[in-house]
C-alpha cells in the first residue's frame, strides 16, 4: 500500500495499548477505538521524501506555527545545514526493529466538517515526520481492541514480570 504523511519510529509504539497511542500521537478520544492498522516502509525514503514535523504535541495543521519555516531554508548555508540535519535523521531510521519508520491508520476516518483542532489536538511529544512523496508500505499489525497492544512482529520483545 502506498502511504504518505505523518510516521513516527516503532520505539515509542511498542506495546503501547491503541488508547496510549491515540494520546501520544494526537489523536482525539476514541479515535483508534475502533482499531488500527500499523505500517513500516519497505523502501526508506530520500531526504527529498519528507519534511521535518517536530512533536505530536504540534499537530500537522500547526507546524509552521509553531516551527516557522523549518522546511523553507533560506540561502546556500541554510539549505546545507537543512540537507544535513535531513541526512541524520533518515541515516537513524531503519526497516528492521525498532529504529523503523511507523505510520498509524485508524480504523475511524477523519470526520467531515469537524475542526482538525477537534480531531487532532496536542500529543504527548513524540518524534513525527511527513513523508511528502508516497511511500510503498506493509501492515505489520492490526490491533482491533482499544485496550489492545500494539506488539510488532520485530524488534520488540516483552518483559513480564512474574
């Protein structure tokens, strides 16, 4: 499936239940109640591929609010700096464990005519990116209870304490 727009890494995912990860990336009440699809690439993107999104704290409809123009470098030394930062980044990401590239589809569309500041307030603060160009993904995990885990088929092992 070709996906594009907000991902995030597995690391702050994992073993997570559908209604912690609603309230880390975003997303209002209830929103994944209904379940969620759980994605990584299968190729990593370029640093043409995306633009920097800071914090689930900020939502998408707010980055350049709250950031400025940190996609909009100006002059040759910003657009190196720029460039750089965006290799350092995608070189941390992965396919495999849990440095890869997460993309959460709620079962639950978004809602026509309701404000996205309604739909989309402030997470708790977790790294995001947005992939600008599509990105040809795979489903890893669906979890369909909200209290559910999202338990990734790598890269992840549970601890249980006896």
């Amino acid at each position: 499936m070709s996906l594009r727009g907000f991902f995030t890494t597995q690391k702050y995912l994992q073993g997570k239940t559908l209604r912690e990860i609603e309230r880390l990336l975003g997303f209002n009440d209830g929103r994944l109640s209904k379940g969620a699809k759980f994605f990584t690439p299968l190729i990593l993107p370029g640093i043409d591929g995306f633009e920097f999104a800071g914090y689930s704290q900020v939502a998408g409809h707010h980055t350049q609010a709250q950031y400025g123009n940190i996609n909009s470098p100006e002059g040759p030394a910003e657009k190196k700096q720029y460039d750089e930062m965006k290799k350092k980044v995608a070189g941390s990401w992965t396919l495999y464990g849990s440095e890869r590239l997460i993309k959460v589809l709620p079962v639950t569309r978004p809602r026509d005519g309701v404000p996205d500041d309604f739909q989309y307030p402030p997470g708790l603060g977790i790294p995001q990116w947005k992939m600008t160009n599509q990105v040809e993904c795979r489903v890893i995990s669906f979890v369909r209870d909200y209290d559910g885990r999202f338990i990734p088929d790598q890269g992840y092992k549970e601890i249980r304490i006896k």
